[in-house]
C-alpha cells in the first residue's frame, strides 16, 4: 500500500528535523540552523514555483509567501491544540 501525500509530508518533515537537530547538536546555535533552513526552504520553493531558470516574479514572491504564512498558523493552531490535551 503506498502512502498519502499526508504521510509523505510528515516523514520529510521528520527527516529535515533530525537533520537540524543533527546540525544543532554539533553545537550550531538554532537559530543559525533555522535561518538556514529556511533559506533552503526559499531556494527549494523558489525552484518548486519558477523552475530552474532565474528567480520568481514579484508574484510569485508573494504566492510562495502565502504558503509559507498558511502553513505556519496551521502549525500554530496544532501547536496549540496539542498543548490543551496536557
């Protein structure tokens, strides 16, 4: 049976955090290595919306932008939902 997109997601979610934390434990501060994630994160998504050749339009910017801000209050309100069934 193959996975879920759902599924997919939620292990290469996992495996960038145990690469971070990999980085983290050779005493990288985090915030070094949250910054370089997400300047991957960028470079990856920019090549996800534009291609390979050049850098994203204006709107482009914009709509790459806009997933990462949906996606973020929706680990947010997980975050907190989770922290209620403490």
């Amino acid at each position: 049976m193959s996975k879920s997109d759902a599924e997919l997601i939620s292990d290469a979610v996992n495996r960038f955090i145990d690469l971070a934390n990999s980085i983290k434990n050779e005493d990288v501060d985090v915030n070094i290595v949250a910054t370089a994630l997400m300047s991957a994160s960028g470079i990856y998504s920019t090549y996800a919306a534009g291609g390979n050749q050049g850098g994203l339009t204006e709107k482009g910017v914009e709509k790459v932008a806009a997933a990462y801000k949906s996606e973020l209050a929706r680990i947010q309100e997980v975050k907190r939902a989770n922290a209620g069934k403490l």
